[in-house]
C-alpha cells in the first residue's frame, strides 16, 4: 500500500523513503 500512497502523493513517498 506504501507504493499507492507514494503515487498519490509523492511528498508522502520521500517521507517513507
């Protein structure tokens, strides 16, 4: 779910990443 939450909101992604 971490991938659909990364695509729908990249500023989400580079928070997990």
């Amino acid at each position: 779910m971490s991938e659909q939450v990364h695509v729908s909101d990249p500023t989400r992604d580079f928070k997990s990443a």
